[in-house]
C-alpha cells in the first residue's frame, strides 16, 4: 500500500474511531454527570433526614441544658430537695418536654437517681441498663467545666437511645463560670425505636433503617464528624444509600440507610441516546470533508517531497542532494528547510567531529575513573586511569557488572545507587574498595543519568576519585577530637562526681573507646620493707567479649623484678611501654599471652617525681602501632585519673580526720566545715585541667600546621571554648559550696508557713504562666532549717515551671503522705517529663536535659544536699502520662 493510500486510509479510520471516541465520550459524560447528579440527590435527601435527627438530638440538648443548671436540680442531687421527683418527674413532665427518661448521678460518678416512662403506655419503666452502669471515668459523667456538656447516639441491649448529658450547676454559679463547682451529671434521652425512625424519614420521604452495629469506645460529637456515605445500586428502581453514624463516643457504631427511586436515572437515559445518534451522523459529514481535502492539498506534494528525502537517504553524501519545489505554503516552506539544513549539514559534521576528539583526550588523559554503564548496569566504557586503580585491562571490565570490579555486597549497593540515577536522580557518594593486599580504597562518586536526543535515560556517566588519603586524615582529626574530648570530660567527671571507683571505671570506659581498645586497667605500686617493688590491679574495664581479668590472682602482688625488669624501667621514668606481645621477651609474654593480648599500650602515673603506677590498654583482636598523639593525650590522662585516685585517698584520710574531730566540736559544725573546704578544694582543683586542654591547644596547632587551616583554628577555638566553659562550672561549684549549707538552726515549724512563703515569693512568676496550684488542706509540722526548706520548693516549682512546655492547663500540685514509718513530701507537675533514664542523673552538679536552655545546672545539686543535710533523702519519678515528680523526706516535729 502506497504512502497516499494508507495516510487516505488512515485519517479516515481516525475519522471513523474519533466520532466513535466522541460518542463514547458524550456517553461517559452523560452517564457520569447523570450518576453524579443522581449521588446529589441522595446526599441532599439523606443530609436532610440527618439535620432532623440533629434537630431531634439539640432538642435534647437544650432540655438538659434547661434543666441541669436549675437550682432545685442541683439541691436535688445533693440532698436538700426531697419533694423534688414529686414535684417535677411526673409523666406530663417527660410527655411535654419529648423524653422518655431522666438519669441523675451525683458528684463523685455514682447514681443518684433515674425515672423512666413508656410514652405509648405512660407507665413507669426501668431506664436503660446501659445508663445505670456507667463508670465514674465515662465521658458522659467526666466533666471538666459546667458548658461540658455532650449529645448524641447510643447503643442499648434493646436498641438506639437519643441522650444528652450536662453537668449540674445550678443557675446561681453562672456569674463565675470558671469557678462553677459540678454538682453531678443529668442524662434527659428518648428511645429511638422503629416507629420513631420511620417519623423521621416521613419528614423527606425516605423509606430508613437505624441499627446498632458495636458498642463505642471513645467520646465525640455526632455533630462534629462527617462519615462517608455509601450508595449502591439495588436494581434499575432503587438506590440504597448507608453510612456508619458515629455514637456519642466518636465511634461509627450505627448504622444509617435510606432507600430512595430513581427517577432521574430513568429520564437522563433516554436524552443521551438521542445525543448519541446526531453526533454520529455529524462525524460521518465532516470526515468525508476532511478527505477531500487532505486529498488536494496535502498528499500529492507530500508525494513528492517523501520520493526526494528516499533519495538522500540512499546517498552518503546527503548535503549534495536538492529537494524540488512540490505545492504552496507550507510544504514548499518544508522543501527549503530540508535544503538549508542540508547545506549546514556538512559545518555541524566538522564541528561535532572536533568536541569527540576533545572529548576523548580529556576521557583519555583524567586523573580520576570516568566509566558510562547502560541500563543494565554493565561497563560499555572505562579510561585508562580506571584499568591502572583497579589494575584490569578493559576489555575484562567492559560488559561486565560490578561483581569483577567490588566485592558482592557493594556490588549491591552500586546497584541500589545506579537504580535511584537510571530514575532521573543525581548520586553523590563515596564507595569502599578492599583489594588484594589487604587495604581498603575509598571514592567519592558523582553519578548522573545519560539522557538520549528525547530526553529518555539510556544509562550512566560517572567520575570516582580516590579519597583514601584524605579519609585517613580525617579519621585521625576525628580520634584526636574524641580522645581529647573524653580526656577533658574524664578530667571534669573525677573532680565532681564523690562515688570514685564507679568513676573511674567510667573514665576507663571513655579513655577505652575513644582508643579502640578492649581493655583498659589500672595498677598500684606498692613497696616492701626490703626496697623491692610489686603492682597490683585496682580497676579494669573490657568490652562485652572481652574476659576480664580483675579477678586473676596472677595479676595480684605481681613483682617487677626480674621477669618485667624492662618494664620497670621503662615507665618509672616517665616513657610509654608499647608494642606487639609477639616482639616482647620471653618473660614478659608468659604474663601477656594467657590474657588473649595482641597489642600493647602502657602509660606511667607518676606522683611527685615517683612511679604510682600505672595505665594500660590491650588490643585483643589486631596488631596495632600506637600514635603519638593518642600516647600524648593517654599521658595527660593518666596524670588527671593518678591525682583523682590520690585525691580520694587522700579525702578518705580527712573523712577518718572528721570523724574524731566531730567528737570534739558536734555533728552539725564538723559537716559544715568538712563540706566547705571539701567543695572549696573540689572548685580549686579543676583549674588544673583547663591548663592541660589549654596547653593542648598549642600542641594541636603544631602537629597539624600542614593541614588545612581554617579546620585546624576551628578546632583549636573549640578546644578554647570548653577552656571557658569548665571555668563558669568552677564559679558554679563555689557557689554550691555556699548556698548548700544549713547556716540557721532547726525549728519546729508548721510545713504549710512554709509552703506559703515559697508561693508568695514566686507568685509573679505562677502568675505569669498561669500556672494552678493544687494543695491539701492540712500539713504537718516538721523540724527543719525554714529558709533552706524555703529554698527546697521554690527551686523545685521553677524547675517544673521551667519544664511545662506547650501545656495549655500547666498545674503543680504539692503534698505529703506517711510511707514506711518516714513522712514524704512530694511536688509533682504535668509538664514534658523525664525520660526514666535520665532520672538519677538530674540531681548531679551542673546536669541539665538539655544544654540550650537557661542556668548551669546546680539547682537540683542544690535541693538535694539540703535535704541530705537534713537526713532526708530525695529521688524523681515519672508521671503516669506526663511531667514528673520530685518527692523527699523531712523529719516531722516531735520525732
């Protein structure tokens, strides 16, 4: 078939098949606009029948509404109206008001009183079971202001029930209505039966159906939600229309469904199929119009043209081929174009032939891998500098995936990335590579999607550099910031926390980590008469996996002479011991092997000039060569946890020296005295590492002055910066050591003066916040210091203050109970809370949830020696959904 032949034959079946497209088309036009008016018509037939079921519900609501804030109402539940049932239940009363029971509850949440009536038999009936049972929890009897008040839907044993439930006031307390005390709970409802459905579906003319589905769970207005309405086709005659209502607890437990004619189906049918029958005839008119035209117009120099184009395509020389003139317009138009390309075919042709040889020297002579993938993620090619990294040839890479190139599970993740760029995105990334001696070689990798002339993604282009040195830079820039980091933070935990064994497992743990060791230890010297030198292990920390050796006798009253003699004279002046167990002598091995150590690490303690002991690390998995920076760093270190270790011994001296001294001058006095110089020496001592870090810093910015400057001078300010920061600790420890104290001496006194000079202190900032205050109505009496107990309460209600967070309704609620033979106080609130975790550490000094917000963190410190001073104790405990609860102990008056 001729080119003419098919185009004539092709735009007539378009023709044929865009009239019947069209008349389709109409069709699901009408159709839809049809179904879419019919749905219209049962949304607003069924919204209607559902605004008098509303109705029905908000007359419910104002009868309740009359009737709960009504004074005799009130005095009824609360026992001072006994002619009131009387007076006020009787049948008429419920036959005018449209109700057919009313449930009062009292207010604590038990039933107080409920009548019933049968309006088709006027008799007295027994309410619904499923209002006589309601928890004193239930939405419909929790309360939270007088205007609480809730309508709607419930499921009974017997059927739907229309109720509303209001809180009882009565009108005297409208005035102050924030203050209004809830006297009880009235429920007013009606059954909603059969006849009372069909009622209401008389109002539009629907045939309803109103059941119960399941019972509700939660509390929401029926007026509030908007479930979907379903709607079903029956048969041709009728529609079904359904939805799930939801009951007065939120929950779609009632079903609704309404069935309605259709009637504008019917009609809307019969207009289509006349549409339907014109617009075929019309295409059939202006599609042969069409082909006469294209005929005349069209094909015949179209002809010609097409015969003159085969022409150039046989030839390899196209640019030397003219296409004739053939018909007006715009195909002759076309003939000229094709000409003028022709003649700058031969100037692009040159042109693209200098940027391939451009391409190609740059793809050639790159210091980084350049590869191109297809779809399939296989090579189809690589450059040089690409088969010298990966040291293959490449005609063994191309065709190939990334299996010959990178381990399986990278192969894997190469593909995951190729994935996201064969889908239109970018890839920036770094890829690792092990090879064959055993190193790893990392690249940073840009991948981009390689587009055809349509714009279609038909593979990928990508550059790899490797970065393998720069990340090993940045590894040891890394390390030394944390060794340094866990240096200084080893450093601040030994002079402020008292429990010193805990503590310096703990800095074991962080010195440990920060080198990639599995066990780190420290040992003692000790000397005999005879001169002769023995250690023995005080601490050890080791990985989960690791067998700890704290418990070997062998590491016990273990003599440096003669087996470890060059041990020994290593470390006792002063000079690291390091190295592979594997090159150590003989005797030393016999020590080292059965403890399953590979590399070694030993650091001296020296105190005033003399060998202490020592600090040590094994690496039990790999051979290792210990940096010089990480010993410098370890040296420092041993130093800080050498002077902590003294310094507790040397406290627990002065402990024993309190002890007899507090025989002579009185328990209060001595404890006083020993914790100011205690804090004192505690404050002074911390300068001594700022000197350290800060002499780091030098240190720091020698070793790295080859390195990239503007992240070197970054580090070393921060190193400052923490300079500066220990020092506002040391300031805030000092002031511990003054405020801590009890300085006046106990009286009796009664706990809520005291709890009222607190308040009026911080009335401004309650004020302020809005913040409720809940107390009891009665305190003990309690011998205390009553200006440090003062302290006490306001420290822990601006902590709670501090902490309310987003709270609409912030309370703090302060109290006291009998525990256990002690009497215990608590100050709880319903702010964020505390996670479980963090709970012990709040009472340490200068620790803070979260370091951006306001004060060093010594408050609690505070509150708690005050109440140890005291002999009491103190602890947190979460709320039961949220804030959190601070409770202590006080001695009571008397005892």
């Amino acid at each position: 078939m001729t080119l003419r032949r098919s185009i004539l034959a092709f735009t007539g079946g378009m023709i044929l098949i865009m009239g019947l497209i069209s008349t389709a088309f109409m069709w699901q036009l009408m159709t839809g606009a049809l179904s879419d008016l019919e749905e219209a018509y049962v949304h607003q037939e069924v919204e209607a029948t559902l605004f008098y079921i509303r109705e029905d519900l908000a007359s419910l609501k104002r009868v309740g509404g009359d009737w709960a804030p009504w004074d005799d109402t009130r005095d009824f539940v609360m026992g001072e109206d006994e002619d009131y049932v009387q007076n006020n239940l009787d049948d008429w009363t419920f036959s005018n008001l449209g109700t057919d029971f009313m449930i009062f509850y009292d207010g604590s949440g038990d039933l107080f009183y409920s009548r019933a009536f049968d309006p088709t038999t006027g008799e007295v009936v027994s309410a619904p079971e499923v209002l006589l049972n309601l928890e004193r929890d239930d939405p419909l009897l929790a309360h939270s202001s007088p205007e609480d008040a809730m309508t709607g839907i419930i499921a009974d044993q017997k059927g739907l029930l229309m109720v509303s439930s209001h809180p009882i006031t009565g009108s005297r307390w409208n005035d102050r209505a924030s203050e209004t005390p809830i006297a009880g709970t009235l429920i007013v409802g009606h059954h909603l039966d059969e006849a009372r459905v069909a009622e209401l579906g008389s109002f539009t003319g629907l045939a309803l159906r109103m059941e119960p589905l399941a019972p509700a769970r939660e509390v929401r207005d029926l007026t509030s939600t908007d479930p979907p309405l379903q709607i079903e086709m029956a048969d041709e005659e009728t529609i079904i229309a359904s939805k799930a209502i939801e009951d007065i607890y939120g929950d779609p437990t009632i079903l609704f469904e309404a069935r309605l004619p259709r009637e504008i189906h019917r009609s809307g049918m019969e207009i289509v199929h006349r549409m339907a029958l014109a617009i075929g005839l019309f295409s059939l008119f202006v599609g042969g119009a069409i082909l006469f035209f294209q005929e005349r117009s069209l094909l015949n120099p179209l002809a010609t043209i097409t015969s003159s184009v085969e022409a150039i395509r046989r030839t390899e020389e196209p640019y030397e081929f003219h296409i004739p003139k053939a018909g007006r317009g715009e195909l002759a138009n076309l003939a000229k174009s094709i000409n003028e390309m022709l003649d700058r075919l031969e100037t692009y042709h040159q042109k693209l032939r200098y940027s391939e040889e451009r391409l190609r020297a740059i793809f050639d002579t790159a210091q980084d891998c350049i590869f191109i993938k297809d779809r399939e993620s296989r090579y189809v090619q690589v450059n040089p500098m690409m088969e010298r990294i990966f040291g293959m040839p490449a005609s063994e890479i191309l065709g190939n995936k990334d299996e010959v190139l990178f381990s399986p599970e990278t192969a894997v993740q190469i593909r995951d990335a190729d994935a996201q760029v064969l889908s239109g995105d970018i890839f920036v990334g770094e890829v690792a590579r092990d090879t064959s001696e055993g190193d790893s070689i990392t690249f940073h990798v840009v991948k981009v999607p390689l587009r055809d002339d349509r714009g279609q993604v038909v593979g990928i282009c990508g550059i790899a550099r490797d970065i393998t040195y720069l990340k090993y830079v940045e590894s040891e820039l890394q390390k030394r910031g944390e060794l340094l980091s866990a240096s200084a933070f080893a450093s601040y935990t030994l002079l402020t926390k008292d429990d010193i064994d805990r503590v310096i497992i703990e800095v074991l743990q962080l010195l440990g980590e920060a080198v990639e060791a599995d066990r780190a230890y420290i040992f003692e010297n000790h000397h005999t008469e005879d001169g002769k030198v023995f250690m023995n292990q005080l601490y050890e920390w080791e990985k989960e996996d690791v067998e700890p050796q704290i418990n070997n006798p062998n590491l016990q009253n273990l003599p440096y002479h003669p087996d470890n003699a060059s041990f020994y004279e290593t470390i006792s002046r002063g000079l690291p011991y390091k190295g592979l167990i594997k090159d150590l002598p003989e005797t030393e091995r016999a020590s080292l092997e059965p403890q399953g150590i590979v590399s070694i690490l030993i650091v001296p303690i020296l105190a005033q000039g003399q060998l202490w002991g020592f600090i040590g690390f094994d690496d039990c998995r790999r051979e290792r060569a210990w940096s010089n920076n990480e010993i410098s760093v370890l040296q420092v270190a041993a130093g800080i946890v050498g002077g902590a270790i003294i310094r507790s011994r040397t406290r627990m001296e002065l402990v024993r020296a309190k002890e007899e001294l507090q025989e002579r001058i009185g328990e209060v006095e001595a404890k006083n005295a020993e914790m100011e110089r205690f804090v004192y020496t505690v404050s002074h001592d911390l300068r001594s590492p700022l000197v350290t870090i800060q002499g780091f810093v030098g240190f720091l910015r020698e070793d790295l002055s080859a390195m990239d400057r503007d992240k070197v001078e970054t580090d070393l300010w921060m190193i400052e910066d923490a300079v500066f920061k220990m020092d506002h600790l040391l300031k805030d420890t000092l002031k511990l050591s003054r405020v801590g104290r009890v300085v006046n001496p106990p009286e009796e006194v009664y706990f809520g003066d005291i709890v009222e000079g607190a308040l009026k202190e911080l009335s401004d900032k309650t004020r302020s916040k809005n913040v409720r205050i809940i107390l009891p109505e009665s305190w003990p009496s309690v011998r205390v210091d009553r200006l440090r107990i003062e302290e006490v309460l306001k420290n822990l209600v601006e902590n709670g203050i501090k902490y309310m967070g987003e709270e609409r309704n912030p309370e703090i609620e302060m109290g006291w109970r009998e525990a256990g033979g002690e009497t215990v106080f608590f100050v709880r609130d319903n702010g964020i809370g505390i996670e479980r975790e963090e709970l012990d550490k709040v009472f340490d000094l200068f620790y803070k949830l979260n370091p951006e917000s306001e004060g060093s963190g010594v408050g609690l410190a505070i509150v708690k020696r005050i109440i140890e001073v005291h002999g009491g104790r103190i602890w947190a405990e979460p709320g039961e959904e949220k804030g959190t609860t601070f409770l202590f102990t006080l001695p009571r008056a008397g005892r």
